[in-house]
C-alpha cells in the first residue's frame, strides 16, 4: 500500500514537472504610464504618476480567471513644480497617511476584438468604490499593451477638500488614462 502510494505521488510530481508552465506576466514601467485629465477652471491639465506596480494574470481565452492587483504611489504625483508640492498634502492625496491608491479586479468580461471590461474595487484615501474599466489589448511581438481610459470623481475620494471641494475651481470629473505594457501575455 505504501509502494502504491508513492508511486502515485511521484508520478503526480513527474507528471507536474512535465507539464509547461504559463509564462509569468511582468509590467514593464519603462513603457508604461498612468495620467490623468483634470479640469481647473475649465481649463484641461494633465498629469500623470511616476512609479506603480502590478501583479497581473491576464487571461484573455478565460477573462473569468483574470486577476490584477495594481497600486499607484500617490506622492510620485507630476503636474508642474507648484502643484507637486500641493496634492501630497492631507487635503489633496494625504500620501503621508494614504501612500498608495490600490485597484483590485473583480468580474472581467470580453467584449470582442481584444477589448474587455474589469469591473474591480478603486481604493483611495481610505475610500473604496466600484469602478468599470474599459481595457483594449493590442499586441506586437512578446508585449501586450493593455490601454483604456475612465472617469472618477475626485470628491467621492476625498480629493480636494474644503476650499478644494469647490468644483468651479477643480471639477470633480477626472479622466484616468493608463498604457500598460505586459509581458507573458498569451496570444489574443
């Protein structure tokens, strides 16, 4: 009986070691980028976040089985020299209380044509909310870029407090933009 049994555990292991793994998928920052679009007395002004990170296991043949895990560095925030020195403060960012904005998917749905919707949980300054997120992947060679563009509220977050609530001067729409390159992907 024993024979048996370790016989069958070291065919299972030989049977896993003959099995290819999926290839591990990495973001590459280099070329990558988060922005977004504001508007500031009407006006747009963009900017963007210098440093974020993801665990992502994208499987476009399974969309059901796709989890990402991303977060943002709040204080790598970059709109010009006077506003850098501003949304790190507790009534923009807080990045000293509130270090990272945090995304973690839930159900992803393919729509065809490399383009699928994630709808996951956007989390900042302590506030969690439901955000759906049009992604396009497109793919040239071994990198896959996954691209998509969506809008949050900055006041349901808490972004811009008390005087900075006053949406003539800020509105509360931002437009997120993101580019990500991905390597491991498997083919559309």
């Amino acid at each position: 009986m024993k024979h048996r049994i370790l016989t069958a555990v070291l065919g299972l292991a030989a049977a896993t070691v003959l099995v290819p793994a999926h290839a591990e998928q990495k973001l590459v920052p280099a070329q990558s980028e988060i922005t977004f679009v504001s508007k500031q007395m009407g006006v747009p002004v963009e900017g963007r976040f210098r440093q974020f990170d993801g665990q992502i296991a994208f499987e476009p043949a399974k969309p059901a089985a796709t989890k990402i895990a991303f977060s943002v560095d709040l204080a790598s925030v970059s709109i010009s020299k006077e506003a850098d020195a501003e949304l790190p403060k507790p009534v923009w960012f807080n990045s000293a209380k509130f270090p990272k904005a945090t995304f973690q998917s839930g159900a992803v749905k393919a729509l065809g044509g490399g383009k699928f919707e994630i709808v996951g949980k956007l989390a900042i300054k302590g506030v969690s909310s439901d955000v759906v997120v049009p992604v396009t992947l497109t793919q040239s060679g071994a990198t896959t870029t996954a691209t998509g563009t969506f809008p949050i509220k900055r006041l349901a977050f808490k972004i811009g407090e008390n005087e900075w609530a006053d949406t003539s001067m800020v509105a509360d729409e931002v437009q997120v933009k993101f580019k990500l390159a991905l390597t491991g992907v498997a083919k559309l």
